[in-house]
C-alpha cells in the first residue's frame, strides 16, 4: 500500500516536473538535513576564522545559536522550508530574549539559507518576518561645559 502511494506522488512529481530524486535516495536526502547542513555551515564559519575572515566571537555566537534555537528544525529537508516555518521558529523562541536578539538570530538563520542557495541546494530563500528594534534610549550624554568643566579638573 505504501509503494503504491509513493509510486502515485512520484508520477504526480513527474507530471508537474518537479521531481528530484534526490529527494528518495537517502544518502543523497541526508545534506538536504538542516542539522547535517548547518554543522557544515559552522564548520565552513570556523575554517573562515583559521583563514583570519571571520572573529571567533561571532562564530561562538553561532554556535550559541545552533545549539540553543536552531534545533527546532531538526533533520527537516532544507528544500521544504518556507516563510511560515520562519514564522513558527521565531514564535518559538523564549520570551525572556531581546528583540535584538531574535534580530540576530533570524540574520544568522538567513545567512545559513543564503549560504545553501549559493552551493544551489535550495531554489529560493525563504522570507523571514522583520523584526523592529526598538532604538535604544538609554545614552546619556553630558553638555559640552561639564565635557571643558571635567578636564579641567584633571
């Protein structure tokens, strides 16, 4: 019964002239995992920072965000995700973090679907929601006779 309905979906596939057979080989459906593409993904950010292209905090920073939040996706097909998995994986994440922070987050997100678009692994990357950060008001700036009045004092 399963061979039947496998066999029906790929005939429709044809049909529409969409079909990959990658995507029934399972050694070939395996670099299609998000978790096995974004591990090649750091590593290729870790091999930039050995070459001096990239700071060590910020691929630390990734490596935060892999494993704390990039798991929602676990070994789904990066070819079938789409702005509503975008929507869902931004709704997921903990409420307690900064809207700065989910900023950061989907950036690094859609750098990872940037890269998989140029090695041609997807078609099209996926929109993500925006998010609005709200400026930060909490500068406090002195008036330039307390600026002459301190270094005078000095």
């Amino acid at each position: 019964m399963r061979g039947r309905k496998l066999q029906t979906h790929i005939e429709v596939e044809i049909d529409n002239h969409v079909f990959d057979p990658s995507r029934y080989v399972k050694s070939e459906q395996e670099r299609f995992y998000f978790a096995r593409f974004a591990e090649a993904w750091l590593r290729g950010k870790e091999q930039d920072v050995k070459q001096g292209l990239r700071a060590q905090s910020y691929v630390k920073e990734l490596l935060y965000y892999n494993k704390k939040y990039f798991c929602f996706f676990g070994n789904r097909d990066i070819r079938d995700l789409r702005r509503y998995d975008m929507e869902e994986f931004k709704n997921s994440l903990p409420s307690h973090i900064s809207p700065k922070t989910i900023k950061n987050v989907l950036i690094a997100l859609k750098n990872l679907f940037m890269t998989a678009y140029r090695h041609e692994l997807i078609e099209k990357v996926p929109s993500f929601p925006s998010i609005d950060v709200p400026e930060y008001s909490g500068w406090k700036w002195i008036d330039a006779e307390t600026q002459i009045d301190s270094s005078r004092s000095t």
